[in-house]
C-alpha cells in the first residue's frame, strides 16, 4: 500500500528554497510506505542564515515530513539514512542503544539539513525532501538548541523521562 505525498508537509503550501536548514525532529511514527513499514518523521525548520522558522501560509510552522527505513543498520553502502539522521540529530553514533532509546532520545533534537526540492512525478512543481543531515557545530546536542537559534526559535529538548519512549514512538528494527 503507498501513499501520496503531494508536499512532504502538512497544511498549506510553503515556499521553500533548496539550501541548509536547521531541523528539529517533532515526531516520529510508524507508516506503511510504497516500499512496507517505513518511519515517518517531522520536522520544524529554521533559515540557518536568518534563524527565521519557516512558516506555512497560514503563518504556523512548516512541518516537513520525511521517511526512512525501519532499519537503523551501517551497511556496506554506508549507514541507513534513519540511522544518519538519528546519528546527526543526537550528535554522536548510536551504539549501545535499542531503537526505542534511539526513538525517544531523537524527539526535541536539533540538526542540520541540506533540503533539495524534487520534481513531482506528475509533473506539476516540486517538494521539498531532505538530502543530507548534520550534527549541530559544537557538542554532542545533549543540551537544547537555544544558541544555535535565535531567542525567539529557542526550542527545548524532549520531555520524555530518560529510557523512556514518548507515546506513539517506533519499534526501530537494529537489523
């Protein structure tokens, strides 16, 4: 079963242009994708030149949504993208850790994005997808992100106890 994916967002349409952004993980959750059970994640994003968040045209902040596999494995090919994705958002590898721990610790976290917009396949525009991510400049992104954004975009880590999975968190597969 697939599923279209007209913006990779929800609500109204946003303007977005290629380029780096900074991300911050507000949700993961399982999905049934065109390729089986993939993770769903959602994104807020800053301008990393300006700090500004970017906004719908509603004036709420954008949500872009991106898949992964369920699949948190190093591979000959490199590491899966949730697994590079996880690994940029917590600033440091993942060993040691089961996927709920994983799941839980993403939420709240900060990295940054190189989004690219890539053409519909019906033809008509483009949406925006994450092409690359990467840790915050600095520490191991433990802390919130406040001096990354400015006071305004100040975003705070994941409230979920420690080892604890938030509600609705994945079953990561470590494979």
């Amino acid at each position: 079963m697939g599923f279209e994916n007209p913006a990779s967002a929800s609500g109204p349409p946003v303007d977005m242009r290629p380029g780096t952004y900074l991300v911050r993980c507000i949700g993961i959750e399982d999905a049934e994708g065109q390729f089986g059970p993939q993770i769903l994640w959602k994104f807020h994003l800053w301008a990393e030149g300006s700090g500004d968040q970017v906004m719908n045209d509603e004036g709420d902040p954008h949500e872009l949504f991106a898949w992964s596999s369920t699949k948190l494995t190093t591979g000959g090919k490199g590491p899966s993208k949730g697994r590079q994705w996880a690994e940029a958002l917590l600033g440091r590898e993942i060993t040691g850790m089961s996927g709920a721990e994983v799941g839980a610790e993403v939420i709240g976290k900060a990295a940054r994005a190189l989004v690219s917009l890539k053409p519909k396949k019906d033809g008509t525009g483009s949406f925006p997808q994450i092409a690359d991510m990467f840790p915050m400049a600095g520490a191991e992104n433990a802390a919130p992100v406040q001096a990354a954004m400015p006071e305004s975009a100040a975003i705070a880590a994941a409230s979920a106890p420690a080892g604890e999975a938030p509600a609705g968190a994945p079953p990561w597969d470590r494979g």
